[in-house]
C-alpha cells in the first residue's frame, strides 16, 4: 500500500512539474514612434500587441493609439484603433474587425466624428477633434503580416 501511494505521489509530482514548466506569462509588447510637424505640434504613436499565447499561430489582435500633442507640449486628444486579425503562418493574413475610439484631454478640444474599417490585412481608424477651432484628424493603421507580426 505504501509503495502505491508513493507511485501516485511520484506521479502528481511529475504531471504539476511539466505544467510548471508549459506555463508562460501574459505580457504586452509596445512600439513607440514621433511625428513632428512644422508648427512645433507631434503625435506620438503606440502600438501594443497582445501576446496572450506565444504560441498560438492562427490569430493576432493589437492597439495602435495616436496622441496629438501641441506645441506646448499639451496633449489634446487621442485616436485608439484595436484591429483583430486571422493569419495562416507563412502563407496569408487578415484583418476580422476594428474599432476605434476617441479620447479628448483638454477643454479647448472637442469630438467631431471617428470611423473604423478593415480591407485586407489592415484595419483602419480615424478621428477628428476640433482644438481651438480647427479640425484635426488622425489616421491609425495597423497592418498584419503572414507571420502574424503587427505593424
């Protein structure tokens, strides 16, 4: 009886030792880029991937967020695309949807209209914002590769 129940324990040790060594941490991967304009204004761009499963190989969803900033260095208002896509490895991608969001940070700035779309491998956002009366639009894209790297 006794050398059963240390097999059984053997066993249980073995099976929680190989799931231990299965796991992997959930974690978000960012890319950050500037674009200055000659008005002394820029937007900042991020794009952050979700990487849930490493390992998955069918399917790939991210953010990409465009923050306008003035030439005070104020941010006014922010454009968020999430796009979800479907990518056989090696071969095709796909975007399957987008959305888009529009945040607006400072008083002088307000909400005009925002749009999403996606054709392709590319999902598509836009916003535009009126900051002290004049209309400003932001496109964002994000673009998925046949490895199911975004861009």
């Amino acid at each position: 009886m006794k050398k059963s129940a240390t097999k059984v324990m053997a066993s249980l040790f073995c099976v929680v030792l190989l799931f231990s060594c299965l796991t992997f941490q959930v974690s978000a991967q960012t890319v950050r880029d500037v674009e200055y304009f000659d008005d002394g204004s820029y937007v900042v761009t991020e794009l952050t991937v979700n990487t849930d499963n490493p390992f998955a190989r069918t399917g790939e969803s991210g953010s990409k967020t465009s923050t306008y900033y003035g030439s005070n260095n104020k941010a006014y208002f922010a454009v968020t695309l999430t796009g979800q896509f479907n990518y056989t490895y090696g071969s095709s991608a796909k975007a399957t949807g987008a959305s888009t969001s529009v945040t607006v940070y400072d008083s002088s700035a307000s909400y005009v209209t925002k749009s999403a779309t996606y054709s392709g491998a590319t999902a598509t956002g836009t916003g535009t914002v009126k900051v002290n009366a004049t209309s400003r639009t932001l496109t964002v894209k994000i673009t998925c590769d046949k490895y199911g790297n975004l861009s």
